[in-house]
C-alpha cells in the first residue's frame, strides 16, 4: 500500500522497512501456481480439472462478508447513511447521457419521441436497481454484482461480469470526461467542439482527435477520489446540488423559451422513425442511467446498509428518470430536433432562442455534473476492482486499503489511468453503445442471479425442482433473444406471436411450478418472479438495437479477458480458494 510498507522478508530472511508503493512479485502472483515455472507448468495442465471446479463453485455469504472482506489487510470507513447514497447516485448518473446523448438521439433516431426513449431506458434501469437492491442489503461489501454473482452464479460468470464491469467503468468515465471537454469548449465560447482538442490528420474519424484536457481533470478526480470517501460525498453533495438547481433552470426557462420564442409545431412530427427509431434510442440512452450500480459498492462503507441502500438507490433513480424526461421535453420544445447540436446540445438550444447568456449557466452545470459522475465513478470502479482482487482473480495489490485514508488507493489509481488512455482519443458515440451493450449484460445477469437467490438453495430445492428452475429460465432467456433477434432482422409482428409468449411462460412457469427456497430478511424485491424476468427481458430487446460494430468491439474484450483468466486468474483465485478451505 501507499507509504509504510511494513516488515517484509528479504531473501536472507531478516525484515526491512521500505517507503512507497510495495510492487514485488508476491504482491501480484503470491499463489502457489506462481512460486516457480515448474508450478505454473503444473497448473497449465490442471486447467481443465481447476476450470471445472470454479465453473460450479459458489461463494458463501460468509465468506464475502468476513473472510474475502478482510483480506484488504484494512478496514473501509462507514461513514455513509442513504442521504449521501441519494446524492452518490444523482451524481453518479446525471451527467454526459443526458447532456450530450440527448441532442445526439433525438438528432439521428427518435426526434421529439426521445422522451419517450428515457422512459422506457428508465424502467429497465429501475427495474434493475430493484434487483441490486436487496443483494446489496443482504451482501453489503465493494464488490456489488461480482459478489453477488459469486454467491448466486459462482466464479465463472462473476469473473466474466468482472471483466464486463471495469470495461464499463473505465468507457464510461473517459466518455464523460470526453464530454466534460466538449462543454467546457462551450463554456469559453467556441463554435467548434474540438477547439482544445488535438486534431490528428491522417488517423480515423473516430480517433483522432485527442483531448488533454479530458486527462487533466481525470487526474484532479484521482486525487479527491483517494483522500476520503466522505470528503468525496460532501464534495459530490454540494456539486449535486448546484447541479439540480442548473438543471430546474435550464427545464424551466426552456419550458419558457419554448413556448415564447420558438415553434410548438416542433412536436408535429414526434416519431420520426417510428418505435424502431425510439428502441434505438433507448438503447444507447441507457448510458444515461450508468452508474448507480456504483452506490451499491459503497454498501461496505454504510452505516446502516438494510435501510440506507434501499431509500438511496429506489429514490435517486425516480428523480433522475423524471428530471431526464422533463429536459428531454424541454430541448426539442426549444430547437427543432432536425437542428439540435450533437456536442452539447443544451447549450447551443438556448443560443437558437436568442438566450445568450443562458449557454453559459448551462455549460457550468454540466460540467459540474460531469465532475460529480466522473468522481463517484472513481469511487465506485475502484471498489469493483478491490473486490475482485481480493478473490485474487486479479492481483491482491489491488485489494490493499490505505490505512490512513481508508480507500484503495491502487485501484483508484491504476483505474483512472486506464480511463485518462482510452478519454485521450476515443470518440464518444462509439464509447457510448459499448458501454451500453457491457451494462445491459450485467444487469442481466444480476437478475438471473436473483431468480436462482429466491428459488434455489443447496440442500432445501429438491432436484426436480432445480430442474424446472433451470428450463423456465432458459425460456425466459430463449424467449428474450429470440425477440430481441427478431426485432433487428425483422419489420413486421408476427414473430413475437411465438417469441414473446416464451418468455411469459417460462415467467408463469417460475411463478407457479418452483416454490421459493428463500426469503429476504429485510428487504425483496416485489412481484418476484416477474420483475427480476422483466428486466431480463428489457435488457436483452434493448441489446437487439445496437449496432453490429459495437458487438464486435465487446466479443474482442471478452476474449482478451478470458485469455487472462485461463493463464492467470483461474489458478491465482484456485489457489487462494483451496488455501481458505485448508485454513
């Protein structure tokens, strides 16, 4: 960890005391598969046998909570109640989504419909946030859905959440940064948005240009992010706040402006694509409600998580839906969406209305909500990464928390540093559909985890009841993909005649074949089976209207990760587990 090290062997056994950041092999490869290449040649071999036994293990509840807890070698700080999590999550969301994207969709697929694109992004995400709730209540550690699809789903598909996850965090945060340049751009009162930016003649469209600017508030993020977390709450709280009351501005005088200065017959054509244009949309607006699965790492640093998640996370995802839908409105009210600038739409929208001065208000309120998502983010991908290390699925270095400030520092680090790379010259639409096709993927999977949560429990589901379990959802799963596939290769509806009834009755299946194994203690998620089956069945349509591009972008990544895991991470966490069931 950062500073002190502490007494470490040397080669001749005696103890010496070093400053600064301890980076030695053991801190990376400290597993018995590592001591030595005849080892590693030993543990190649094994892949199979060790793969097949990770695939079908699963965590306990204790386990995440004490044992995997502990080996960070500190304690986090709980100096969080649900008022802190309400405002970690209007700051973790509301910030590039609404107002970069906003203008973008409703320029190229929804027109003034893009409402309407909120909305249904903005159920999917609720429902989702349901799902995350009563986990995080019952499992309050950082590792938020890779522990719990530990506990639920076993090693496996966590680790290939894992990988899913810090892609998300890492795309996620540079696109935000990338658009904390565009509207800073705005702010000083440049027409073009690559102003700051430096142009690269000669590269792809989508790379060349390159944004140091992006990497420098990266860098100032770093540092609030590693000093405290309730120093970083009370800075996101005060930022949020400004950040509501800009955003009230900005819907009410648009309202105003709109209805004054421009021309209600905006909305004459509200769907200009039709419900394929609006799908579309919500798809990539998802990015929009990136990020509150961040307030679920923060479980480990609350005071009271069982009544706290719940009221944090319910509550700021309600808010954030109706403010989105409110700016929606408001910015096709003002500009007709044919005309709507792409960059920072908001801005130049009050400009077109002869509001000058009102740019500059909304230019500084996005970047400081910007700041807040690009910071909470920090918090939470650093504590995703801590979890996961400390499975030794990545290396525990990353696990370890600083004694004095009560974060982890490494993986704050190492995270925001692979964010400032990717910010410095990726564009952002293609940030913005990867980083939807990875959330919607998880989410998916946090709600097949809570199905198998509520109706299976080694030792009470009998095993004809696990077998109903498993081919109710695998028609739920069908039912979904075969409607989400239909949607992008088809135009007309005959084929959810077949496909969506699949899906309904894998749902009623669960409902009334499989009897529930267990019930929450303090908080559930209602109407199980078919909240946890809805959410499934969203995400999965809204992965259907993403673009092929970025499907190949995100089965590149899969693969990258699943290269390290077979050399790496499948015998690191093998190792570590063996040695906790010895001990």
């Amino acid at each position: 960890m950062m500073g002190m090290s502490g007494t470490e062997p040397s080669g001749g056994g005696e103890g010496l005391k070093r400053w600064g950041c301890s980076c030695g092999k053991n801190d990376f490869l400290p597993e018995e598969s590592f001591e030595s290449w005849g080892n590693y040649a030993n543990a190649l071999r094994s892949t199979p046998a060790r793969f097949k036994d990770r695939f079908f293990t699963r965590s306990a509840y204790s386990t995440e909570l004490v044992e995997v807890k502990a080996r960070s070698q500190h304690e986090m700080k709980k100096t969080l109640d649900w008022w802190d999590l309400i405002w970690f999550g209007l700051g973790a969301v509301i910030g590039a989504g609404i107002f970069v994207l906003t203008g973008f969709e409703a320029k190229k697929h929804a027109g003034p419909a893009v409402v309407v694109s909120y909305v249904v992004s903005g159920v999917s995400a609720l429902l989702s946030v349901f799902c995350y709730t009563e986990f995080a209540v019952e499992i309050p550690v950082a590792g938020g859905s890779f522990a719990y699809l530990r506990v639920e789903l076993g090693d496996f598909v966590a680790y290939i959440a894992a990988g899913n996850i810090l892609l998300e965090y890492v795309i996620g945060g540079a696109a935000v940064a990338r658009s904390w340049t565009s509207y800073f751009t705005s702010l000083c009162n440049q027409d073009d948005s690559n102003a700051f930016r430096i142009t690269v003649h000669g590269w792809s469209e989508d790379y060349k240009y390159l944004d140091p600017i992006a990497i420098g508030v990266i860098i100032f993020i770093c540092i609030l992010a590693v000093l405290s977390t309730k120093g970083s709450s009370h800075l996101n709280c005060v930022a949020s706040i400004v950040h509501v009351i800009v955003i009230l501005f900005i819907i009410i005088a648009g309202l105003l402006a709109g209805l004054t200065k421009a021309d209600t017959d905006n909305y004459k054509e509200f769907a200009p694509n039709g419900a394929r244009g609006i799908f579309q949309a919500s798809a990539v607006l998802f990015f929009a409600y990136v990020g509150f699965d961040a307030v679920s790492t923060m479980a480990e640093e609350t005071k009271n998580p069982a009544r706290d998640i719940p009221i944090g996370l319910v509550g700021s995802m309600v808010i954030t839906t109706t403010l989105y839908c409110l700016l929606a409105v408001t910015l096709c009210l003002m500009v007709p969406y044919q005309v709507i600038d792409e960059n920072a739409p908001f801005s130049k929208a009050f400009e077109t209305v002869g509001m000058d001065w009102a740019k500059y208000v909304v230019a500084a309120g996005a970047l400081k909500g910007m700041t807040s998502v690009l910071l909470v983010g920090a918090v939470g991908q650093a504590r995703y990464l801590t979890h996961i290390a400390r499975t030794h699925m990545m290396p525990p270095w990353f696990a370890q928390v600083d004694a004095k400030t009560g974060t982890p520092v490494h993986a704050t680090i190492v995270m925001l540093a692979a964010t400032a790379v990717i910010a410095f010259f990726t564009s952002l639409d293609i940030l913005a559909n990867l980083l939807s096709i990875s959330t919607l993927f998880i989410f998916s999977l946090v709600a097949i985890a809570l199905l198998v949560r509520r109706y299976y429990v080694t030792g009470v589901t009998t095993d004809a009841n696990r077998n109903k379990l498993i081919l109710c959802i695998v028609m739920i799963l069908g039912g979904a993909i075969a409607t989400s596939s239909y949607w992008g290769v088809s135009h007309d509806w005959v084929g959810y005649c077949v496909t969506a009834p699949i899906w309904f009755l894998g749902t009623l299946g669960i409902w009334f074949l499989v009897p529930q194994a267990r019930s929450p203690k303090v908080w559930g998620v209602p109407l199980v089976p078919w909240f946890p089956s809805l959410s499934i069945g969203i995400n999965i349509f809204l992965l259907g209207s993403i673009d092929g591009a970025s499907f190949v972008r995100f089965a590149v990544w899969t693969v990258i990760t699943l290269v390290y895991y077979i050399f790496f991470g499948l015998h690191a966490s093998y190792d570590t587990a063996k040695d906790s069931e010895t001990n």
